[in-house]
C-alpha cells in the first residue's frame, strides 16, 4: 500500500537516506538516558547497563542493527517471509529485499544465532520523534490515525515483525519482545503501536470471525479509534473464529488494544488491525519477564 504524507523521494532500495539512517542509530545509542528521582534505583540500574546486546537463551542474541549489511540481513529476512513464504505481492520491482523509505528513519531490531549470526527475527522501530521526517508513522498509510498522532509522551511504532519459519518456538519472539522492552524502558516510551497482521481474504469467513471476536473483547476507548483508509469488503454468509496470529497475541497478554476495524492490504495477503498498548497497562510480571527487573 502507498503511504501517505511519504517524504518525497522515489528510490525504495531502503538505503536512499543511508547516512541518515546510521545518524539516528547512534544518536539513540549513544545519547544519555534520565534517571528518575523517586528513589528507584532499577531505572538507573538499567541506565548504567544501557544493554544494546541482550543475551536472549544460549543460542540467540538481541541487537539493534547499526550497518548497512545488517540491515540488509534483517530486509532479506523479512523477504523470505513475507514474499517468498507467505506470497506478498508489494508494488516494485523485486530485489530480493522487503524494504521502502520508511527503513532509512526506523531502528532495526534483530535476533542472531550466536553461532553462525544468521538473523532469524527482525523487527522495525519509528520513534515519534523521527517520524515527521519520514511523513509520520507507517500506520498513517493505512489509518486514519485521529488522536493517535497527538498521544502525550513518547510513541515508539513496531512493524514489519518477522521470524524464520525454523525458529517459531517461541524462543526468538521472547527475544524481540526482550529487546522491545529494554527500549521502551531506557527511552521512556509512553505508548507503543504498529499494525498487527491478520491472514485474510474476501472468502475466508474465519478471519472475519477473529475480528468480531478481537473488537468485542479487547477494543480501545473511543477516543483512539481509527479508520482504515481501505476497509475489509463485507462478510458473506456465517462467520467462524480460528486462533489469533503468535504475535497479536502477545500483544493482547501485554494489555494492548485494537483500535478500531482492519485496513485490507491485498498485497500482503492480510487484513492489519491497529493495535495500541500503553506502558503503564503492563502487568509487571511481564516487565520483571522481559527487563529482568521489576519496575515501577
């Protein structure tokens, strides 16, 4: 799907705004993290550790990309999946890469295998405060975002999330989750989005029956509903429900919502629900699981 408000440019190599790219890396690397004055200690702690590499299980480890050929490895992966795997059908010439101007503004997150440093998971962060340079959020090409793109504090948008089909155990999602959580703690992230995937099509009634079931169980306040800029054509017949995609139901355990009805995207193959999870809404046993302290 075309974004919309994109930053002019034309080329989609995910390497236009190189520089700029590997400015934002090391600026969110390397800048100071403030530490709260209240007496707890587990946020300076964290501060002080500032861990980048995150060891995820003996065989797997977290970090934010911070070359060109790792971003490379993390648009390849995202390829195999989506395209070669899935089917996706993105408008472009095929380069044997996923990739589109907004990578050049994102952080990208990766989990290797130690032993050989194949990446096996990937996915993408916007920061609120990089996105105007890259037209705004991602999902603005798929919603109308509403209050959504005024949220008080800092937003951190995740997409484009993927793991190699030989490593869906449940291991290599922890460890994105991991790193996702030592981000949003270090930064100050007050709410984090991105648009969740449901495989869908016009015929299938059981992923018409999945939404019916997400939005009478886990829907937003009104105030951050949204509106797909390409809505799902109506259901035909009677509807069934089948289990929720692994990573949207991580998201719904952390607390999050959906936000509204799907936007249909024909070339992916899936129908995308905005999901919205604001921090302060994780249960802490969560945040002891993935920051490996508790926080408060």
């Amino acid at each position: 799907m075309k974004p919309v408000g994109m930053a002019p440019d034309t080329r989609t190599d995910g390497f236009t705004h190189r520089s700029l790219a590997l400015h934002h890396i090391a600026t969110f690397r390397s800048q100071t993290i403030p530490v709260h004055e209240s007496g707890n200690t587990t946020m300076a702690h964290l501060a002080e550790q500032h861990p980048w590499i995150v060891p995820a299980c003996p065989a797997l480890t977290t970090e934010l990309a911070s070359t060109p050929s790792a971003v490379f490895a993390c648009q390849r992966l995202r390829h195999q999946v989506f395209m070669e795997e899935l089917g996706a059908r993105p408008s472009g010439a095929d380069q044997g890469i996923d990739a589109d101007v907004y990578d050049a503004f994102c952080h990208h997150l990766l989990v290797r295998l130690i032993d050989t440093e194949e990446v096996v998971a990937t996915t993408r962060i916007l920061m609120s405060d990089v996105a105007p340079l890259a037209g705004g959020f991602y999902s603005k090409g798929e919603f109308e975002l509403g209050a959504l793109e005024t949220l008080p504090g800092r937003v951190m948008e995740v997409g484009r999330t993927c793991v190699r089909h030989d490593h869906r155990n449940g291991a290599a999602i922890q460890a994105l989750w991991t790193g996702l959580a030592r981000i949003m703690i270090e930064r100050r992230v007050a709410y984090m989005m991105g648009c969740a995937s449901i495989p869908f099509t016009p015929q299938d009634t059981s992923a018409y029956g999945l939404i019916s079931h997400l939005l009478a169980n886990h829907r937003a306040p009104e105030t951050f509903t949204v509106r797909p800029r390409r809505p799902i054509p109506p259901v035909v017949g009677n509807t069934v429900t089948r289990p929720a995609p692994p990573l949207l139901k991580a998201y719904l355990r952390l607390g999050a919502w959906i936000c509204g009805e799907p936007c249909w995207d024909p070339d992916f193959g899936v129908a995308d629900v905005l999901v919205l999870l604001d921090v302060r809404r994780i249960p802490q046993r969560y945040l002891r699981h993935f920051a490996r302290e508790p926080v408060s």
